[in-house]
C-alpha cells in the first residue's frame, strides 16, 4: 500500500502505481471511493488519474460503477519475457492438441493461489466454459489448478486448503480428500475433474516442466465426459507437454 500520496512531493508516477496496486486477487472490483482510500490518495486526485488510465485501457468502468483491471495492462503483462516465450513456445502444441481433439485447450500458470489462463482454444462441443484469457479462477476446481497445485509450495496449499469455496455441488471441499487426489496428481501425472467448476463440464490436465525439471505450467483439455476418453486426451496432453519441454529445453541452451 502506498504512503501518504496526498503529500505534494509524491510524483504522480507513484500515485497511479498507487491506484493500480489497490488492486489484487482479493480487490478485483472496486469504487472510486475504495481505490481512494487504498491508495491513500484524496478522491478528487484519485477520480482524475483513474479517468486517464481507462482512457488509456489500463483499468475499465463497469455499469455498477466499479472499476476492474484493463485488457491494455493484460496485453502488457504477457509481454513478460518468462510468459510470453512459453505461451508462444506452447501455441502449436495447443493447436495440435485442438485437431486432434476439437475440444477446448488450456493453457496456465499458478499466480498466487490463484490459476491463471494465458491461454485457450475454443472447442465444438457446446460444453460450458468460464475461463477466459487472463482470467484467474481457484486451483481447487480446475483441472489445470489441481496440477499446479500439486507441485505449489507448502505454504500455497496450506493457502488454498484453508478456504475451498464450493463453485458447483461436485466441487472439492474437504481438505483431506484434496490432498488424496493432489498425492494421486503427484502419482499418475495427470489431474481430472468432474464438473467441478462448471456443471457438464468436465477435464483432464498434464504438468509442463522446464529443463530444471521444475512445473512451470499445466496444460489441459475440457470435456462433456472423461469416461471412455480420459486415456486418450492424457496422451494427447503428454505428447505436447513433452513437446514444449523440449522446446524449452533447447531455446535455454542457446
């Protein structure tokens, strides 16, 4: 949180780094006044800096008033060397896996406590899909964030296990039971879930690992049913995430 931004010797650069760090995975969507106050910043000053940074398309105005992240500084944060190499790096493998399939292709990386999409292609089959690019959905109820969450620090689990909010009836939210299917993650390679964060949708996810032999991102399919294609769509997944291993492998070594 910034300091007292009202005082005069404070550059107007540090009072937008201000109005933009009000923001975070718990504060998505605020009032002018909450910015304000979050930013320690006079509402006046707050309500003049916020109309240039939607008009530049950092941050959005909703209907409700609220003010929300922008897609400009989404566009910008893919520019990050570290993402944008790997979802370049991961794009041909994620259109592979789309005509083999015609099913919608995932791919993500852990922000947080959070899963974040950097990446998706639509599929056919009228199976109903929350995720979009960029968005941040929990670790717990996805079959991408299952696959990250079980390669997380200890501390990011202890994180998630403490607050499984139920998205749908199917979802996950005995701590216990998490940590049994995380272990299995851990065991067979790959995560599933079954409408766990949407109703008729379920999915089937694979780890990415670099070089370092570290996860880094997960890859992952969604479907009506797992129930006589779950083999298949595991290979199809290991057969990329391999794929962009190798990839990674040989762009760090030159």
């Amino acid at each position: 949180m910034a300091g007292n931004s009202a005082n005069p010797g404070v550059s107007v650069t540090a009072r937008v780094l201000a109005l933009l760090d009000a923001f975070d995975s718990d504060h998505r969507a605020l009032r002018l006044s909450d910015i304000a106050r979050r930013a320690d910043l006079p509402l006046p000053t707050a309500h003049r800096l916020l109309a240039e940074l939607v008009s530049w398309g950092a941050l959005a105005r909703r209907e409700d008033g609220r003010y929300v992240v922008g897609r400009r500084l989404w566009d910008l944060g893919l520019l990050a060397p570290a993402r944008s190499g790997l979802r370049e790096i991961a794009s041909p493998f994620l259109h592979d896996i789309y005509g083999a399939t015609l099913a919608t292709v995932h791919l993500a990386v852990r922000e947080g406590t959070k899963v974040l999409y950097l990446d998706r292609l639509s599929g056919h089959a009228s199976v109903p899909i929350v995720s979009q690019v960029g968005t941040r959905l929990p670790m717990h109820a996805t079959g991408v964030g299952k696959v990250l969450l079980a390669h997380a620090p200890e501390d990011v689990l202890f994180a998630v296990l403490s607050a499984l909010d139920r998205v749908t009836p199917y979802t996950v939210t005995a701590p216990g039971r998490l940590r049994q299917q995380l272990a299995r993650v851990r065991q067979e390679g790959y995560a599933q879930t079954y409408e766990e964060m949407s109703l008729g949708a379920c999915s089937v996810a694979v780890p990415i690992h670099d070089p370092s032999n570290q996860v880094v991102a997960a890859l992952g399919i969604v479907v009506a049913s797992l129930k006589r294609d779950r083999a298949r769509l595991v290979a199809a997944l290991e057969v990329a995430a391999q794929g962009i291993r190798r990839t990674l492998a040989r762009d760090s070594a030159q």
